[in-house]
C-alpha cells in the first residue's frame, strides 16, 4: 500500500468565453485600478483581484483567461467577482460563463533523497527525460492521467498538465508506485 503524499496546488489555469466582442478601453476606464491594458505589450486587458489572488486575462474576443487561483472554487469565485463587477458597469455579458480548467501545477515533497540518475536507467527512456547539463530535475511523463511531472534530487516533485485535482492524485500515486517498484523510495 502506498502512503499518501500531501499535494499543493500552486496554480490553476482556467479558461471561459464570456461574450462574442468585449470593447478593452471601456472595460479599463469601467474597471478598479486592479485593470491594467496596454496593447502595445499584451493583446489583452488584465485585471488583478486581491480576494482571491488572481489574475483575469479579458480579450477583446470575449474569452477570459483566469490563472493564479489556488482551488478550482476560487476560480469560479475570481470569474464570478470579474463577470458582476462588467455586469454592475453595463456591460452585456453571460452571467454564468461555463468553465474549463486548463491546468493545474501543484507540488509535492516525497520526503526523501532520490538519485536521478539511476532512477532515469531504471525507468527507461520511454518517459523519461534526464539532461542534468540543461536542467536539474527528471521529466516524467504519466500517460494516464496525462501529467507531466518534474522530480529532484530532494524529493520535491512539481505537477503540470493535470485537469482535476483526481489527477494529481493518481499521477502522484503511480509515482510512488514506480518510485518503490526500483526501490528508490
């Protein structure tokens, strides 16, 4: 049986269509001084909520980019907050805009010291890459879920490409399976 790694989520990248055509500069001029547009740099308008900490990325296209949430309900909390604040400023948007999460990084500590470099022989090839010249960590990539994990020599492992947080479990669970399957934890 394998024990339970504690895993925290870092960052979920979540994506929604709000309308068909959003007008930037009335949005700037309607929004707090959270809004930030400068087109000339980024083709859209981000607006920055302290509560909860995210970023929202407004194109004029209609489509709203929300990153920097820690839980997928912050991330409909943040959307939620972005949507009534275009609502109360007169602008016609979909006051329930359904929601794709992305990505989700998340981190987690294996609470032991793992050699990279025989891990990597152990492992084979196939989904793993080591180029310790380049970078410092092992590329493991899970096929089921699909996830992308980066391990280091300190036990830390960063997550990316997950969709639920179901995914970062079982990702997480096959890596402590492989990991004692070459007894290496």
């Amino acid at each position: 049986m394998t024990e339970k790694t504690d895993i925290i989520i870092q960052n979920i990248v979540a994506t929604t269509s709000i309308c068909r055509s959003l007008d930037l500069v009335s949005i700037l001029k309607a929004l707090d001084e959270g809004a930030v547009y400068e087109p000339e740099t980024f083709p859209g308008l981000v607006y920055h909520l302290k509560d909860p900490k995210t970023a929202s990325l407004i194109f004029s296209s209609g489509k709203l980019v929300c990153t920097g949430a820690k839980s997928v309900a912050d991330v409909k909390r943040a959307i939620g907050i972005v949507v009534e604040r275009l609502v109360k400023a007169g602008f016609e948007v979909d006051e329930s805009p359904d929601i794709l999460v992305q990505n989700i990084v998340a981190t987690s500590d294996l609470h032991t010291q793992i050699n990279l470099t025989k891990l990597a022989i152990a492992m084979g090839m196939e989904n793993v890459e080591y180029e310790p010249e380049v970078f410092p960590g092992l590329v493991y990539r899970v096929r089921d879920p699909k996830v992308v994990a980066l391990l280091f020599c300190s036990g830390k492992v960063v997550c990316t490409g997950a969709k639920r947080n179901e995914d970062l479990h079982l990702a997480m669970g096959k890596i402590r399976a492989e990991l004692m399957g070459v007894g290496m934890l």
